[in-house]
C-alpha cells in the first residue's frame, strides 16, 4: 500500500510539474477593453477595410499572413455565435501584425577548460594524473537581434466608430514573419480573454 500512494504521489508531482512547465509556455495575451460597453450584446460584424496607397508595391506575403489572421478570427468568432454581414454590421474587426526588431539581452555561465596535471612519484617511482574539472569563472552578458511578432485585434462600435476592445500577443519569431500555427495560437491566446460570449 505504501509503494502504490508514493508511485500515485510521484506520478501526480510529475503531471503537476508538467503542467507548470507547459503553463509557463503558454501564449500571454493582452486585453483592454471599455468596461461600459457589453460585448455580448453584439452580434454581426465585419472587417475594417485597409486603405493601400495607389503607388504601393504588392506585398503578397503580407497579403497571405493577413488573410491567415482573418480566417483564424472568423472562426473564434464564429464559434461565439457573431455573423459575418456586408450590409448594416454592428462592429468592424480590425487586424493588424507588426513584425519588429528587439536586442534581447542573454547571459552565459563561462567555464574554464579540465585540467590534467601529471605527477612524479619518487618513492613508487610511477606518474600519477590529477583531474582537476572545469570551474565557474563567471558570466558572459551579450545581446542579440531577434525578431518579435504582434498579433493585434480592435473592435469598433459600427455606429460609434468607438473601439471597445482590444487584444493583442507578442512572441519571438524564428523566421521573417509568422507562420500559420502562430497565428492560431496567437488568435486562440487573444481569444481566450474575450468575455463576449
């Protein structure tokens, strides 16, 4: 009996630890919002049209990442009931992504090289080697260029022209722009704070 509570013990500590872990890399969303207006008393929308400058040069990448950030949205409002309408919608839903440079600040533990040291014995008349193993010899603080990308939504009071929520995730990238998991998970992190239902 006593093994199988400590097994249960170990088991249930090693989900829980799991779980902290899994937490801690999760997507953190930010919400601001206008505490007067109830979001659930919304129920079509729209999107915001973009005025490009005529002498603009096709950006078609953009173009894929955004249309991929609409689609993502499209469906976390859809499955809170909103409907998509050209004519006569009460909010306009605007997205936006900005993909910017940062220096991040790291720092590294530095080591020193293992040793050997050979000895002579006079008295066995035999070499004897000391390992003497890699020490701490302090911190290495340098900076590096990455790149950071947002995920930005606003709703707009259709009448009002009022924004009266916002959300937005930030996270670093490993390539030129976000890929098309990131902005699920972005949408879906953003979309967990939304209190429209």
């Amino acid at each position: 009996m006593k093994l199988r509570s400590s097994v249960f013990g170990w088991l249930g500590a090693s989900f829980a630890g799991m779980a902290i872990i899994l937490t801690g890399c999760a997507e953190t969303a930010h919400v601001i919002k206008d505490n007067s207006v109830v979001m659930a008393r919304y129920k079509t929308y729209a999107w915001v049209q973009k005025e490009v400058p005529k002498d603009a040069k096709p950006n078609h990448e953009r173009e894929l990442v955004e249309q991929n950030i609409r689609t993502a949205v499209a469906e976390q409002l859809q499955k809170r009931g909103y409907v998509e309408t050209a004519t006569d919608p009460e909010l306009l839903v605007s997205t936006d992504m900005l993909v910017e440079k940062n220096n991040e600040r790291r720092t590294d533990a530095v080591y020193s090289d293992p040793q050997y040291r050979n000895y002579y014995n006079p008295r066995t008349g035999k070499m004897i080697t000391f390992y003497f193993p890699s020490q701490l010899a302090g911190y290495d603080n340098y900076s590096v260029s990455v790149r950071k990308g947002t995920v930005t939504l606003t709703f707009i009071d259709a009448k009002t022209d009022k924004a009266v929520w916002q959300g937005w995730a930030s996270k670093r990238l490993e390539s030129s722009t976000m890929d098309q998991d990131e902005i699920m998970q972005d949408v879906r992190s953003i979309f967990n704070k939304f209190d429209g239902n």
